[in-house]
C-alpha cells in the first residue's frame, strides 16, 4: 500500500468519527497496533487535530462504511487519477579536476586492451570526448609519447561492473570471430581437397 501523508493526525479522525477497529487503522496508516491504542487512549498525540481523508480524497465513505461493516476488510485507498512520477535519468558523474588528467591514460590503456572497442563505448565508460579518443587512437595526441596506459577502474572513471560488461562483450566478438575463420579455413581446405579428388 502507498504511504498516507500525515498518518497519525489520520488515525486520530479515523478514530474519533468512525467504528473502524484498531487493526483496520493500523494496517491503513501504517502504524503500530499498540500505537493506535496509545492515540485512542491520549496518551501519544496532545490535542493533535485529526485530518479528514475523505476530504484529501484518499478514502471514500462507502469504503469506510464497508469496513464498518466486515472487521476482516482492510481499508484501500483511492485510485488516483494523476500520474506516476518518473525515475530521473542519472546525470553524468562529476570528475574531480585532479583525475581529468589521467583520462588519457585510461583510453590507451582500454585500446591497448581491447582494441575493437568503440569510441562510443569509450566515451560512455570513462565520460570523455570522441576527440580525445581519436587522437590517441591515431596517436595524434599533443602527449601520447608521455601517455602511460592505466587501468581506468584503478583510476576511479568506473567500476568494475562497467569493466566487465565491455570485457565480456568483446571476449564473445572474439570468439565468433575466431570460429568465423576457422570455418572458412575449413571450407577451404575442404574445397581444395574435392577439386584434388575430381582431377584424380
């Protein structure tokens, strides 16, 4: 169940304007049973003035009449008619201006180790520019020759989660590639031993 805004001022209404059992209002304002006891009794809110939520459209009154009736019926809320909030996409991590400078060495040391991989996936993984990347692939990098190759996950530009995924990835390109040549290199000798047989 979704939490109710303000659950003890709405228990103490509950309370005091109808004959719901304390199980019904403790299960509904999410409360403890002994809690609602404690509000019924005065002894935990001081002249705290209840809220209606019939009102604030989170209860109806043939709900609560209903519930009335039948002890062993739990309390539901209102559907509402307004919509979901949407999660908000993660921002770009911020890099302190200390690490900035070691970007290039975790791009030489990522197309060092993995050569196939894109700039994108670059880009993505470390949060620098194609540029960058590109000229230290072309090693047209103003300071490639003092660039030395670091493990960027060392390096903190990310974890080792997000290493493993481009890891994996290009392990299985690899190995389709790999079973991609020696098929042809199967076909091949295959071919040239049925054009020895037909010269036969």
């Amino acid at each position: 169940m979704a939490k109710i805004l303000m659950p003890k001022a709405t228990a103490v209404w509950l309370l005091e304007n109808t004959s719901l059992t304390f199980g019904q209002i403790s299960k509904f304002c999410e409360l403890h049973i002994l809690e609602i006891e404690s509000i019924a009794n005065g002894e935990v809110v001081n002249k705290m003035p209840g809220i209606n939520p019939i009102n604030n459209k989170i209860l109806n009154i043939d709900e609560i009449k209903k519930c009335e009736k039948n002890s062993k019926l739990n309390l539901k809320l209102n559907k509402t008619l307004l919509p979901k909030p949407k999660r908000m996409a993660k921002g770009t991590k911020y890099t302190p201006i200390a690490k900035r400078q070691e970007r290039p060495s975790a791009i030489k040391w990522l197309l060092k180790e993995f050569p196939a991989i894109t700039d994108n996936e670059i880009c993505k993984l470390i949060r620098t520019t194609k540029n960058t990347v590109d000229s230290i692939r072309n090693k047209s990098h103003w300071n490639y020759e003092n660039i030395i190759a670091k493990d960027p996950k060392n390096l903190g530009f990310c974890n080792e989660k997000d290493l493993n995924k481009i890891l994996q990835k290009h392990i299985k390109e690899d190995e389709t590639t790999t079973n991609d040549v020696i098929e042809d290199v199967s076909n091949e000798k295959k071919n040239d031993e049925d054009g020895k047989v037909e010269n036969i």
